[in-house]
C-alpha cells in the first residue's frame, strides 16, 4: 500500500473510534428507562420529570382502564398545573386509554409527563413506560 492510502485508512479508523465513541457516552450517560404500575385517585394527577436535551428523545407508552389526559409540559406549565388553573402543555391527548407515542425535547431542561384522570367515577389505574435519551433503532 502506498503511505497516503494508509494514513488515510488510519484517519477513518480515528474518525469512527472517535464518532463511536461520542455516541457510546451519549446513550449510556443520558439514557433512562423508567415502568411504572400506578393508581391515580379522582381530582388528582401523576407527574413524572423527564431530563433531555434538544437533541434527546422520550419514547413512552401509557395504558389506562379509563380515560386520561396526557400531557408534557415545562416548568411554567408545570407550576401552573399545580396552582389549579389548569395544563398548559407542549404535547398533550386528551381522552385517551392508550398512546405510544416517540417525543423530541423542544429545549434543554427538565420536561414533565404528566397524566390528569378524565373520568370523576373513582381511581384510574394506569401502565407507563418510558425510555429516555438517545435512542438508536
């Protein structure tokens, strides 16, 4: 082989070592994954907070016996939400009993997956799932 051939292989070598190794820190330094069984009596709801950056994703799932209201929201609508006015979000379902759904992080900070009962006929009990970070398929 000729010497500029092989510093150009040694140079891609680099480049993957390096790439690959970017990609390995990413997903395993802001990867979560996260399942839950929980119960939500009426009038009350359940919030989850969620860490991620712009180039991060949530992949969840939710599963209810009832109707609910999913809803992803900041720190202001989150602060709202709990001062009673009601939800101020940037991804929400209403009057949903199942929703997979694969969400990108509009902004860095922490979000909040946040899931209100729809039904007043007593507690819902709902499956979550989620997976976080930098999700390669």
């Amino acid at each position: 082989m000729e010497p500029l051939t092989m510093k150009r292989i040694e140079a891609f070598g680099f480049t993957i070592l390096i790439v690959g190794a970017i990609l390995l820190a990413a997903t395993l330094g802001v990867s979560y994954k996260f399942q839950e069984n929980v119960v939500i009596p009426t009038g009350e709801y359940y919030a989850y907070k969620l860490d991620g950056y712009e180039w991060s994703v949530i992949q969840f799932s939710v599963k209810s016996n009832e109707p609910v209201t999913i809803c992803i929201t900041d720190e202001v609508g989150f602060r709202i939400l709990k001062s009673g006015d009601g939800a101020l979000c940037l991804f929400k379902v209403d009057g949903a009993t199942k929703v997979d759904k694969i969400w990108r992080f509009p902004k860095n900070g922490p979000m909040y997956l946040v899931i209100i009962p729809d039904s007043n006929g007593g507690p819902v009990s709902v499956s979550l799932r989620v997976k976080g970070g930098l999700v390669l398929w």
